[in-house]
C-alpha cells in the first residue's frame, strides 16, 4: 500500500511511471452516532476498510473526505455538504488524478447520506474524461452478510474493533425492526432520509448493547475480503 499523503514527489511520480497505479478514495461523515460513539464513526469505519484494502492490493490510499451528506440527522449533531457540492469534490479529485495519469479509481463510501452523490458518478467521469477514466463507487456495507444499522450493532461492533474511542456503557437501544414487515421497515427508511431522530427517536438504528470486538474484528474481515475480490474482479474480470 502507498498512503499518497506520506509520499515525497519524485517517488510518487517514478511509482507512477513504472506501473498502472489504482487509487482509493474513502468518504465517510461526521455526525451523530448516539452517546456512546464519537462524530467521525463513518469517516473512521471506511478509512479503517479503505487501509486494509490497499495493504492487502497494493492501491494507492488517498485522504479520507470526512465531510457528507447528513441533514437528515437534524436537530442532533451533522456537519454536512450538499449532494452536488459532494459529486463536484468527487469528480474534481477523480480529473485531478487522471492529470496525474492515475485512471483507475475506487470510490468507497461509508455513509448512507452519500449515495445519491456517487450514483451514475462513474459514466459521469466517463463522459467528461473522454473514456480515459474508470471509476467504481461502491458502498462497503453491501458487502457484509448483517443488515445496515446506524450506531447498532454492526457500527459499534466495527469500532469496537478499530477504536478505542468508544463508550459502550452509555449504548441505548435504538430502532428495533425484527418484527417489523418489509413495508413498515421501507416506511421507515423514507422517515429515516428526510429526519433520523423522528423515525429512531434516539438517532440509534438498531441495537448496539451487544456489540463486540471480536463481531467487529469479523465483519471487518468479511467486508475486506468480499469489497477487496470486487475490486479485482473490476479490474481484471475475474476475482482473485
């Protein structure tokens, strides 16, 4: 793996010239994730995944963009951009990076807020590239067996497993669906993107009281091993 922030110019460059070099660029958020995780919970998760991915394959790791789409966390704490001011940082950096003839580019996102903004951006980067650009949003809880929570027991188990900056004993239950039907769930979905605290009333989606280290340190590993073979297969056409 190269983290380009560390690099110097001149072995950046050479690095460049001498093979085809794939970049990845993780977006997370920074808003609110209960009382018991900090603000930066999605921006920490998909730079931990983005890490070990490019260790694992040899890409290079560009600088998280901590700042999403996350309005809907309104009145409780977000800091956020709009969807197009996301899609325009995204599609700068992806020509910027195409200067600099890097032209296979892995977007991986590890907020829900933020997919609007990287939906259709890779024939997006097409277009305006001239076909000189390939790019592949992905985000990385498709790659997990566990349903989708937000600071419930995926969240925590995750940064449990890469952090010590979490306060276990302050987890509250959030929004439990189990018994819910598919329609109630999709419903409360549609409640969730316009206002979280109205459909979880606590800003937790799911369950985080029994979240481990070890959980977290598994599903890790499963969204590593799952995102890292797609990348390849993007790259390739076959997994490896």
């Amino acid at each position: 793996m190269t983290e380009i922030k560390t690099q110097f110019d001149p072995n950046l460059r050479n690095a460049i010239k001498r093979k085809k070099q794939v970049a990845v660029i993780p977006i997370g958020s920074i808003e609110q994730h209960g009382p018991h995780l900090p603000i930066s919970t999605d921006t920490d998760i998909v730079t931990a995944i983005a890490k070990e991915i490019c260790e694992k394959r040899g890409y290079l790791l560009l600088p998280t963009l901590s700042y999403g789409v996350s309005f809907e966390h309104a009145p409780f704490f977000n800091l956020s951009i709009k969807k197009t001011t996301l899609q325009t940082v995204l599609i700068d950096i992806c020509s910027s990076l195409l200067e600099n003839n890097i032209k296979t580019i892995f977007i991986i996102n590890g907020h829900h807020g933020n997919q609007n903004s990287i939906k259709n951006i890779d024939s997006k980067l097409k277009k305006i590239s001239k076909n000189k650009l390939k790019v592949f949003p992905f985000s990385y809880w498709h790659f997990m067996e566990r349903d989708f929570d937000h600071a419930g027991f995926v969240e925590t188990s995750l940064m449990l497993a890469i952090s010590k900056n979490v306060k276990i004993k302050s987890a509250r239950k959030g929004l439990i669906t189990e018994k819910m039907t598919k329609q109630e769930i999709k419903r409360l979905g549609k409640l969730a993107n316009k206002s979280f605290p109205k459909a979880t009333k606590n800003g937790i989606w799911g369950d985080p009281t029994k979240a481990t280290k070890k959980d977290g340190q598994m599903i890790l590993a499963e969204i590593v091993r799952n995102l890292g073979k797609k990348c390849q297969t993007c790259l390739t056409g076959h997994s490896s």
